[in-house]
C-alpha cells in the first residue's frame, strides 16, 4: 500500500473535502502536500484509482494495524460499544446491489450496507464493514466480537443495538461469551396486547436523573421472558410508557443487575451512535458515492475510521470544552488556518496565522517540541504562532 497516497486521502478526509472529485483546487496547499511528502496533492483520478485496486482483506489489515497502533499511541478504549447498521445509497442501477432501507430518505433503495461499531464514551468508530449481503448481516456483531477478542485480548463487556441487528439465537451466543447487551424488541400487536393487559400493579415509575429531557419519570413493567431460538434461559424485558412515544418501547437485555432507570438510559445514550454516523456524513462524506461502489466504499470507511480516531487523539490534548467536541467542530474552531511553510535542510517551520482560537492550540503543547516526519527525509515539524 501506497504510504503516500494513504496520507493524501487521510489528509483530504481530515479537512472534510467530499471525496476525491473535488480535489483539483488543493493541488496548491502547500500544507496538504506536506502531510502527504509532496510537492502537490495527487490527482483526483489517481485517488479514485488506488482505492479500486484494493480489496476487502487489505482493508481488514489496513483496519486491524491502525487499530492496534491508535491503541499504542494513547487511544482510550472502554469496551462498551453502540453497533449499528447504515445504508450509504448509490444513485446508479449500473451495480449490482441489494436493496436496503435508507431511513434518511424514508424507502428502499439499492445501497451499500455498512456495519459500523462506536466506543461509546470514547465517542470514536472503531470497526466498520461495508458491503454486506443480507444473508450475512444477523451475523456480523459475532464477527466483530472476534475481531475485538483479536485485538485486545478480550471480548467486549457491553454491546447496545437495534432490533433488527442480529438473531435470538446470536444473543444467546453473545451470552454465552459474558456479553451484556441491550436492545430492542420488535413490537407486534399480540405483544403490545399483551403488554397493555398487564395490571396498574405491575407498573413501577422510575426516575431517569441523569438524561436532559421533558419525560424523565417513566413507568416500567419489568419481567422475564422466554424468546424463540435463545434457549431455555429466560431474558429481562424492560416495557417502558411514559417516554414520549405512543407505544411503549421494549428492551430486551442478559443484565440482571442494573436498575431499570440505569438500563434505560444506557439504551438512551445509543443514540449517540446516530449522532456519530451523522459526523461520519456530514464532515467525513461517508455518504458520497462513486463508481465501483463497494470496493471504493469500504476503502473509504478505513479512512473515516482513520479520521475519527485521530481527531479524538487530539482532543485529548486540548481544553475541557473541547474534549467531546465534533470533529466539524475542532476543523473549524481550530485547525482551518492560513499559514507560511518554510523548508529547511533538517526543519520544515509551519508559522499558522494570527486567529482568535490559536490559544487552545498553544495550550495543548502540540508546538512545544518538533515533531519527527520521517517520511520527509527525517525532518523535524516546528509550530508557530504569528
């Protein structure tokens, strides 16, 4: 793999530029290239060739080594993780795809579909799959499982998803693992019926304290359930009413333990996902398609994924405010500044230009020292500030 090619897609990524089609006016940032080792940005059509030439196990390792490196160089990981499905559509009846369901534009459209996985208090997607027939969907949270395992030596502690993410019987392998989940339970009419017959009695209101909303006092029916093809071990459903929705929302869950209140705002909190695949959208691009849609797609996930954690890395190294900010956020407020490039024999001096948030970046200690660059004949980064 093309280490210079890999860092002008990670560097166009980094700035939020929509895919490579649209690269033709950096080709004079002198700072783009020099994240890259170039004098100039390559071409657009060089870009979108390179990703066609890879395919989906050199992704794998692309994914698996960056992950481990991450890891090394401070990258927190919690083991609680919020998984979800995307459908990234494809505008063209060229491929041939399957159909899938594109909440975003509310029908069924032929699409790529991508299995992605974010550490939920980290606030970073760390896995991610895309091209996934519908056959193998039901079993990509055990797949993702192993890779985990693989790469930290343990399975995780906590997964939260959909109903329609996987299978009973896949929960019950998650359980079998020491898995605790959290989903939901797909609301029929028998079940709903037979929800609504339970007595006044049954109920309990609980107080969620920790969730900012207007219903924070709901009533829950808590109970054990036997589903179909999970076994003979009963599961804990949570019926929750009061929440806002005109049906009541089921949790099914392995945890026996935790508090109702704990259990539903933890399921609350998925949402966050959403909110993570919306950056993925909107500042990443995930969702801008072009030809040869799967290989070209995952290949860009890699990347997402690549963007993501190191935009986290640097919130570490900045102030509180800026610790769980949106990498839209810190591109703007901080990183989007003009600058002189000067290149020595043995330093290559970045002075960035005055702005009114430069002080967050003098803070964070990113300037105190050079930075090795060795892919530019060993030379050091210096930061300036004008």
């Amino acid at each position: 793999m093309s280490l210079i090619t890999l860092r002008s897609l990670v560097a166009l990524k980094l700035i939020g530029k929509e895919r490579k089609s649209h690269v033709m006016n950096l080709v004079f940032d002198e700072g783009l290239a020099l994240f890259a080792g170039l004098n100039v940005i390559p071409k657009r059509s060089y870009l979108a060739a390179y990703s066609s030439r890879l395919g989906r196990q050199a992704n794998v390792r692309l994914m698996a080594t960056w992950f481990e490196h991450v890891q090394g160089i401070g990258l927190q990981r919690s083991g609680s993780l919020d998984l979800d499905f995307h459908t990234v559509p494809a505008n063209t009846a060229k491929e041939p795809l399957q159909t899938h369901y594109v909440p975003k534009r509310s029908h069924r459209q032929q699409g790529v579909l991508v299995f992605l996985a974010r550490d939920a208090e980290q606030r970073v997607l760390c896995y991610a799959n895309a091209g996934l027939p519908k056959q193998q969907q039901a079993d990509e949270v055990l797949r993702f499982v192993d890779f985990w395992k693989r790469r930290t030596g343990q399975v995780p502690s906590e997964l939260v998803f959909d109903s329609g993410l996987t299978t009973h019987p896949n929960l019950r392998r998650l359980d079998a693992q020491g898995i605790r989940f959290l989903t939901l339970r797909r609301r029929s009419r028998k079940r709903l019926a037979q929800i609504y017959a339970r007595p006044p009695s049954a109920w309990h209101r609980v107080t969620l304290d920790s969730l900012s909303r207007t219903y924070r006092t709901p009533r829950v029916l808590d109970e054990q359930v036997l589903l179909k093809g999970y076994g003979e071990q009963p599961l804990r459903q949570l019926s929750v009413i009061d929440l806002g929705h005109e049906e009541p929302t089921v949790i099914l869950t392995n945890d026996v333990r935790s508090k109702p209140a704990e259990l539903i705002t933890r399921y609350a909190q998925r949402m966050l996902i959403e909110n993570g695949i919306a950056e993925a959208i909107h500042f990443f691009h995930l969702d801008a398609l072009s030809s040869m849609v799967g290989l070209k797609v995952d290949f860009d996930l890699q990347i997402t994924l690549m963007g993501s954690a190191l935009y986290r890395l640097l919130s570490y190294r900045l102030a509180e405010e800026y610790r769980r900010a949106t990498a839209k956020s810190i591109f703007n407020n901080l990183l989007d500044v003009g600058g002189v490039v000067e290149i020595g024999q043995h330093q290559i001096t970045v002075t960035l230009d005055k702005h009114a948030h430069n002080p967050y970046l003098v803070d964070s200690k990113l300037a105190d020292k050079p930075t090795p660059m060795p892919w530019l004949e060993d030379r050091e980064l210096v930061l300036r500030f004008a």
